[in-house]
C-alpha cells in the first residue's frame, strides 16, 4: 500500500495541504513544550511550542515529514496562527495554576514573516488568551535577511507589541553581522548541530565560543539547543552560555506532563553542572567582563569624546580614543591610539597642546584647553591619574561646543549691530540698574544735554534731573520696579550751557530668569522743541476763539441793540405805541437766551448726577413742548424700552432733548410725525433715536453743526448744539447727525449706563 508521503510530489502537495487543513478542523495536531532552563539558577525560564500530527494512518508526526510541502501550498499561515493561539492559551494556564511565569516560544517560519498579517495574527492571539505580551517570545530563522527590508518593517511591528524575537538554528544559515545590528533581536539560540559536536571537533567548539561571545558583545542573550550530555552542559556554562534546552534537560512533553516533570526539570543543571563555587566564580568573571564591555559602550556611545595618554621616554602617547565626538570630527580610533600629537597634528598646533599635556603630567588638577579638528570647536579637560603616589597616566574629556561657539559669534554680531544702532540714535538710550544708578548712557547725550557718556556713568540718574522733579522720576522708576510693567514719564533737565530741556521718556523694566527686575532701559527724546511749538499754537487757538467769539457776540449783540436804539428815539419824539414794548420785549428777551447760553458754556461739569428712567426724561420734554408740537401741527411718538436708567444731570438732559425736538420741530414748518426709539446698545450702553420728517441738511451743513453762532434758523446763535454737544461730553456719550435734503434728519444719542466718573 502506498503511503502519503510516496506519491508525485504535484499530487503530494495539494493532497497534504487538504490532509493537514482538515487535521487542523479533526483537533489532530497537537503541541509539545521543551523546557528552556537558565545555565546559572537551573529554573525553567521558558518552553518552545513544537507542533506535533497524530496522523490517523501514519501516527504521531514531526514537522519535518510535513511541514515543507505545506509551506509550498501556504496551509502553514493557518497551522502557525493556531500553534499562536493554542501557546499562548496554554501559557495564560499555567500562570493560573500557580506556576512561575516564563516565556513560550512559537516557531515562524521564513515564508509566512512576509505576510502583513502576521502582526494581525499575533495581536489576535494576546488579545484572546489574555496572555502578556513579554511571555511571548516569535523564533525566526535566519532565512529573513534573505528579504531585509520587508522584514525589518514586520518585526519592528512586533517589537511595538511587547514580544520578543529569537534567531533560531543561528549558524546553520545566512548569518550577518549587519542584519543583528539592524533588526531587534533579543536571543540567539545556537543550532544543536554545533553544540552536539563541540566536544568532538576544536573548529565546532570554538564556534560555540564565538557565537556566544559574539551574543555577548551585541548585548544579546544565548540559548544552546540540543544538550544531549553532562559534558556539553558543563562546556556551555564555562562559557557562560545563558540558557540551554535539550533532551539531557526534558524531551518535548504534553502540557500536562510539563507540570509533571516542573521541579524535577529545574534539579538537572544543579545536580550535573558544574559546583556553586565554580557558578560563583563564572558570576563574577562575567560581571567583570561585562562592566567592561558596559564601560567601552558607554565610551564609545558618550556624546562626548574620552582619551588618554601616558608618557614613554619624553613621548606622550595615546593609549584609548572613544565617543561619538570622533565621528563628528572624521576620526578613528585608530588614527589616535599608539601616537603622539606631532604624528596627528600639524607641528604648532602640536607644540601647543604639548604643552597641556605636559602641565597634567606633572601633576596639575585642572588643566583645560579649546582645540578645533575638521570644523568641530571642542574643550578638553585634563586630569592626571595616580598610582602610588606617581602619576600613571591622564585621562581627558571633551565636549563639543561648536554651537556655543556660533552663539558665541551670533551675539558678538549682534551686540556690535546694536551697539552700532544704539551710538547713532538720535535719541538717549540708558540703562539704569535697580538702584537707578547709570550702567549705560548711549552718544546722544552729547547732543541733547552737552555732556559726555562717561560723566554719568555709575551716577544716580537724578542727579541730572532737576530738584522740582526728582520726587516725581524717583517714583515712576519705583513703580516700574515693583509692577513690573513699561510707564512713560516726562521731565526736566539742565543743557551745559543752562538752558532747560524738556524729556519724554519710556521705561521698560528686564527682567531675570525668576522674573524679578534686574535692569530698566529708558528710551528719552528730546521734546523740548515740540512743546514750545504746541503752546505756541495753542496760544494763537486761544487768540483765534476769543476773536471769533468777541465777533459772533457782537454781531449777536448788535442786531437787538440796534432795534432798540431805533425804538428808544421813537419814544423819544413821543411816538410810542404799544406794538414797539412787544418789540423791545422779544429783544431784551433774545439778548437774555443769548447771555444764559454764554453762561453755561463757562459753567463747570454739574455734580449733580442720580438715576433717571430714560421714559420720565422724554415725558417731561415732550410735555413741556406740547404747545410748540400743536402749534406746529407735529405728531411725537415714543417707543422702546423706556424704563432703562441712565446716570445723569436730570436738568442738562433735559434742556439737551428739548433742543434737539425744537431743532427737529422748527424743520417741519407743515406738520409731521416725530419718531423716538430708546434702543439698549449691548449690555453698558443705550441709543436714543429721534427720527424727523423736516428739510433735511446735506453733507456740508451737517459738517459745521455745533460750531458757535452757526444755526440753520433765522435767530438762531447755534449755541444751541453746542451746549448739547457740551452736555454729551459731560456724560461721557455722544451724538451722531445723519440727514438728506427733503429726506429728514435722524439724531442719535448714547448714553453709557455706567456711573460716570464725574459723580464717583
């Protein structure tokens, strides 16, 4: 009868990927674990998953007889995805039945590791058994560097998820140094083949030696596979292997059998390896082997660089170069050790550091020096190490400080550009220290005050300050201290030659890193110019006002004079009749209003502020302007939130709303409507809206409204708007005029709802 294994290897392949994915759904593969002991305590520190088929023809199979022709056909993704989850299960159950946690292994071979679903399949398993991913450890075979790159990406996939990762049979296929540096490796696991020959050829013993040290030195960790003997056992633990398996250990066994056999496993590397004495020995020459490796690492990875030297007949030499600093400088190593400076540098440069070397060789602690190699500015400090009482040899570091060095010159440039700026300022730059006395005074000094920068400096600056204002500087200088905050202050000074000049200056106070005032530069200009200007021309606007007053009040004044004269003379013929009293009367009257609005412009800002609705205010104004509305056959109609308040001079408002309805009354000679809104402008403020359906103005006019004795009326001062302008600015508001010819005014009052500060 012909076996499965017998037929054409087309009809094999397809046959036997079908056998074993129907073996998978038949629970006919099951899964041994061969314990992994540590060389050192003897304890079970992990198992390897090892996939088993219980053929129901041909037995229990290895994966050997089968798992070559399934890779072919890629049944083996779906066999691995379940050896995942039925190890990590298994893994979860023991750490529940009370056993020490250890790691499982599970096998991947090279074909399905390219598979972006693998990483999947891993996530899958954790997240189902629960399993932590540190006890999972992925065994790849060196097949991987075959397709680097692709496999680089997949296991640092697998890193992110916590497992780890061990190169298995190392040494058996493409091994490379490179693809061990590259790809994150944890263990290496020796193949058998090597370990089982070790005692019987000196080239396979001493290839376990190198791979072993060669783990060591990559800072990986070594397990031996296949310790078949007590010989082999003891070889690997004097050679400080970490970790063996192997049937001298345990065969691969059921999970069940495992807990069996746990204590008796962890008795086999105490009993028949070496003695404690020895084990203890190994300890502490590999401690030291590997401080020593810890320490050439730490030298070689330091951001810095470390040398040393001793001195052999009049000859200082290097005996050690390392740190990352050598690369930056494009040296090696070898390029120093074994030489002295004239071999590395040119003769001066040489000559130069010689001499450093000779003060640390005789024995000066602190000896430091700058050097520069291949555009890398460094410090190296010397210091001398004893032996007896002698100098033995001196070691040296060194930073790199070429940035501290390119700030170094950033902010020489800068201070000279500044420096440059500050010496040619038209303006005095000073800085004062926080006794407010003189650290810095820029050139322009000379300009403005006729002395040199050199004879205030270390002065107070109220020395040159004069008496009348020195309280005033010395208080904005104290609050600019302890507020922390920019203020700007003018003052006088004295010229050398004994004029005065005035000085506007701004301070601003530098604070340091705790944030406390260290320094205050003052920017000070002179203004002294500009304010001899400015009264000048206030002095010409006074003339100006007074003359365009003393004008309209004449030409106010003269017209009711005039009439008045007239009519006095008449009455002095005898020629008096009633209707010219009535005349004189209206006249004395105009000459009256025209008098009380000129005393009003001189009164002070009224104190006599409470709160007003704004509804009672318009309901007085509209009341007391009934007669002139009827009259004028005008309609007023009021609408809004008339209860809002306002601070104010009830009387002031009042006399500014009944000139502006007059004004809007006296422009609708034919009657009309008269519209009052009383609108609120956000939360702090309220717009009284009166809208008038009178001639209208147009833009040039609207221009010139409030300028005295300006008046769209026939006997109009136009003093009117200008006491309602007056009035607004008392209350801090404002009022806006927008009209069309023959389209109506629209006047807009605001009131802020605030207390205003004349009444606080």
């Amino acid at each position: 009868m012909q076996t499965w294994y017998q037929r054409d290897e087309a009809s094999e392949s397809d046959d036997s990927e079908s056998d074993l994915l129907r073996a998978l759904v038949r629970q006919e593969l099951f899964l041994h674990y061969q314990p992994v002991v540590d060389l050192k305590s003897g304890k079970i520190i992990g198992v390897e998953a090892l996939l088993r088929w219980n053929h129901p023809e041909e037995g229990v199979q290895l994966p050997k007889d089968f798992l070559m022709i399934a890779e072919k056909g890629g049944a083996v993704s779906s066999i691995e995805e379940w050896i995942l989850h039925t190890a990590c299960k298994q893994n979860k159950k023991w750490q529940e039945e009370g056993l020490s946690p250890f790691v499982v292994s599970v096998n991947i071979s090279a074909f399905p590791l390219i598979q972006a679903d693998l990483v999947q399949a891993v996530e899958n398993a954790l997240l189902d058994s629960k399993l932590e991913p540190k006890y999972l450890e992925l065994e790849i075979t060196e097949k991987m560097a075959m397709d680097a790159d692709r496999t680089l990406d997949i296991l640092f996939q697998l890193k992110r998820l916590g497992v780890s990762i061990s190169v298995d049979d190392f040494g058996r296929g493409y091994s490379s140094l490179n693809y061990l540096k590259r790809f994150p490796i944890d263990k290496l696991k020796i193949d058998q083949s090597f370990v089982q020959r070790s005692m019987e050829d000196e080239t396979e013993e001493s290839v376990v030696k190198t791979i072993i040290g060669m783990a060591k030195n990559l800072r990986l960790q070594v397990v031996a596979e296949g310790v078949e003997t007590q010989e082999q056992l003891v070889f690997l633990q004097q050679n400080l292997c970490d970790a063996a398996q192997g049937h001298l250990i345990s065969k691969p066994v059921s999970a069940e059998k495992l807990v069996e056999n746990y204590i008796r496993v962890q008795e086999i590397v105490p009993v028949k390896g070496i003695g404690p004495d020895q084990i203890e020995q190994l300890r502490k020459r590999e401690a030291f082997s590997q401080a020593r490796l810890e320490l050439s690492e730490a030298l070689k990875n330091q951001q810095g660089m470390t040398f040393k030297f001793v001195k052999l007949e009049n000859r200082y030499i290097h005996t050690l170069c390392e740190g990352e600093l050598m690369n930056r400088m494009g040296i090696l190593s070898e390029q120093i050790v074994g030489k002295e400076l004239i071999e590395i540098l040119d003769p001066a440069e040489a000559a130069r550091k010689t001499n450093y070397y000779e003060r640390a060789w005789n024995g000066e602690q602190y000896v430091n020096y700058e050097g520069y190699i291949n555009g890398v500015n460094y410090i190296a400090a010397l210091r001398p190490i004893y032996q007896s009482g002698k100098v033995k040899e001196v070691i040296a570091s060194c930073v790199d400080i070429t940035e501290l060095k390119k700030t170094e010159e950033a902010l020489r440039a800068s201070e000279a550009k500044y420096r440059l700026i500050a010496e040619n300022m038209s303006d005095i730059i000073v800085v004062l220290d926080r006794g407010g006395n003189i650290t810095y005074m820029s050139p322009a000094v000379s300009s403005v005050l006729g002395v040199t920068p050199e004879e205030l400096q270390d002065q107070h600056m109220l020395n040159f300050i004069l008496p009348k204002e020195k309280e005033k500087v010395h208080q904005a200088v104290e609050g600019m201290i302890e507020w922390k905050l920019p203020k700007q202050l003018s003052f006088s000074s004295t010229h050398r030659n004994g004029s005065k000049v005035i000085l506007e200056a701004k301070g601003t106070p530098v604070l340091d890193s705790q944030g406390e005032v260290q320094q205050i530069i003052l920017i000070i200009r002179n203004i002294t110019a500009q304010v001899h200007a400015e009264e000048f021309l206030r002095k010409i606007d006074k003339l100006a006002a007074v003359g365009h007053l003393a004008a309209g009040v004449a030409h106010e004044i003269r017209n009711p004079v005039t009439s008045i004269k007239g009519f006095v003379q008449l009455l002095k013929q005898d020629h008096g009749k009633q209707e010219y009293f009535d005349i004189m009367l209206a006249e004395f009257q105009q000459l009256e209003n025209i008098l009380r609005e000129f005393v009003f412009l001189t009164q002070k800002r009224s104190s006599s502020y409470e709160q007003v609705s704004v509804g009672t205010i318009l309901d007085n104004v509209m009341a007391h302007l009934q007669d002139k509305s009827l009259h004028h056959k005008i309609k007023i109609n009021l609408t809004g939130e008339q209860e809002i308040k306002i601070w104010c001079d009830p009387t002031q408002i009042r006399q500014l709303f009944i000139n502006l309805l007059s004004n809007s009354i006296e422009a609708m000679p034919n009657g009309g409507m008269i519209q009052i809104s009383v609108i609120p402008e956000g939360h702090d403020k309220v717009m009284i809206r009166i809208v008038d359906e009178g001639c209208g103005m147009s833009e040039e006019r609207l221009k010139l409204l409030g300028e005295p004795f300006y008046s769209t009326k026939e006997k109009g001062t136009g003093l009117g708007l200008m006491i309602s302008y007056k009035i607004m600015e008392y209350h801090q508001g404002y009022i806006h005029f927008s009209s069309e010819p023959q389209q109506g005014t629209t006047v807009e009052v605001v009131f802020p709802l605030d207390k205003v500060r004349s009444a606080t």
